[in-house]
C-alpha cells in the first residue's frame, strides 16, 4: 500500500533519459494522470470498494468463507511473485509452495498457531524434497526463493486468520485491516497536499516524511475509535496498537518496493486497476498482520 505518493519503481527508459534524444518541435501534452500520486483514482476507488464489501461479507455472513478470501488472494501473490522472480531466473518451486500456503491458512484456523508452525515446517521441506531431482545449478536460489515465499506471504496472512478464530474474531480482523487502509488513506493524503521530504528516495522516491505523519496521525485516532468501539479495549491502547500496525505496513510497503527494485519492476502485477497486482495490495497487509495479533491478544485478550 502507499504511504503518500505512488512509487515508481521502474527504471529510467535510457532512450527518453537520453541529452541525445530528439526534441518535438511542437509542444506536446502531457500524459494523463489521475492525481499528484499517479493512481487512477475512480478505479482504485471502485476495487477498493469492491474489495470492501467482500471481506465484509464474508466475514459476518460466514466466517470460514474469509478463510477462502484469504487463500485466494494468496495463491494470487503467489502467483505474482513467482512471476517476478522469473524474471531473473529464479525458478521458486511453486507446486509445494501453492499446496503449502493453503494448508497452513487451514491449520492456522482450524488448529491455532502450533498447526500452523507444523504446516510450515512441512512445506519447507517440501520445497527442498521438489528442487532435489532437478540440475544442481540454482539449487540453493530456487530453494531459497521458495522458502521466503513461504514465510512471506502465507505464513504472516494466517495471522489474519488466527485474528477470526475468537467468537469476536471478525470484529478484530476489521480492526486490523481498517487500521492498514487509514494508514495508507493518511500517507496518501498528507502525502499528495505536503509532501516535500523524501522518507527513502533509494527505495520509493515518491514516499515523504509528511505521509509518514499522516499515516500516524490517521492510524492512532483511527486506532482510538476503532479499538475502543468493535473490541473494548481504551484509546490508548487503540492508538498504540494502530501506531504499531501502521508502522507495520509502512516498512511492508517499503520492502515490496525493494524487492521490485531489486526485480527491475514496477508493479507485481497488473490484476486490480488503479492499485497494480494483489502482492501490491498484500505488502502492507502482510507484516501488519502479526503485530495486530500479538498486540491484540495482549492488550485485549478473548474472555
């Protein structure tokens, strides 16, 4: 998710970068952008609603159908990031990863955290027993690849579905994802109308310190409301947890940034217009995800 303005994290086109590149003789106009931040805003706005009112269903109409949300939006990153690496040369061992991925999101809510822990151990395994009959050549890489994926996209998007298992449990995964969207509403907004001080310029040039403000400053009232309202915990102990989720997702989105960087792309995929590929949407989602558990479960515990 963004933290103030859209990144680009493509690299420069060497023909346009050029002091050899032809001059138009004519003024031309200028490519259409949707606003400061380069997102096409009323078709973000459109999938973000969309998006909304599936995970609100199915959290309240039938909880194990969020679990299915949940698996879907995964095997889709996956799917994404595989690609991505791909593109280098790394082949992630994507069969044991896929089946992984399902089964720890269906231990984690079924079993709990310990089921959970087991099915990735398996799945690691499992990686390394499906690269061993292959040349040696990138073993260790894919291997590699595929257990960061494994980590990274399944294992922390079950703690949203170790957040439902509570009978008060889609109430706290609103909490959670509520406080990621007003993160990245606030780093958008105080990004665009103040933005001037580059927070990473190697990584996202386009993220500023003035977004990172206003990603806390909507996160911890948020946080106060939210927490306050849906589970009883204080306001104080809202605004922590929403400061805590929203620095989460903003160092989320930034190590998105940097692997893309480092994959020479600028967005995981192109399956959801105005916000790029699911992986774009699950970077912020995905770190936060555990401290809103943790903190939670520790700030106000299931009675």
């Amino acid at each position: 998710m963004d933290n103030g303005d859209r990144r680009d994290d493509s690299p420069a086109d060497p023909v346009t970068a050029s002091p050899l590149a032809p001059v138009p003789m004519e003024p031309t106009a200028p490519p259409q952008r949707s606003g400061r931040a380069g997102r096409n805003l009323p078709a973000a706005l459109a999938v973000a609603v969309a998006l909304g009112a599936i995970i609100l269903l199915s959290l309240y109409l039938w909880k194990v159908a969020f679990v299915g949300v949940v698996v879907i939006a995964v095997v889709l990153g996956l799917w994404e990031l595989s690609n991505a690496l791909a593109s280098t040369r790394i082949v992630m061992p994507v069969v044991p990863v896929l089946i992984g991925a399902v089964v720890m999101l269906v231990a984690g809510y079924a079993g709990g955290p310990e089921p959970l822990l087991v099915a990735l151990a398996i799945t690691a395994v499992a990686v390394l027993v499906w690269r061993l009959p292959e040349a040696a050549d990138g073993f260790v890489r894919d291997v590699t690849a595929g257990l960061f994926a494994a980590l990274y996209v399944p294992f922390l998007a079950a703690f949203a579905v170790l957040l439902l298992r509570p009978d008060d449990g889609a109430d706290r995964v609103v909490v959670f994802i509520v406080l990621v969207v007003l993160s990245d509403v606030g780093g958008y907004a105080a990004g665009v109308l103040f933005g001037r001080h580059p927070m990473a310029p190697s990584v996202s040039p386009k993220k500023s310190w003035e977004g990172l403000a206003g990603s806390a400053l909507f996160a911890a009232v948020g946080g106060a409301i939210i927490v306050s309202t849906l589970v009883e915990g204080s306001p104080a102990e809202g605004a922590g947890v929403g400061l805590a989720v929203m620095l989460a997702a903003t160092l989320g989105d930034l190590g998105e940034s940097l692997i893309k960087r480092d994959l020479g792309i600028k967005d995981m995929g192109a399956l959801l217009p105005g916000h790029g590929g699911m992986m774009d949407r699950l970077d912020s989602l995905l770190p936060a995800a555990p401290v809103a558990y943790l903190l939670l479960a520790w700030l106000v515990p299931v009675s």
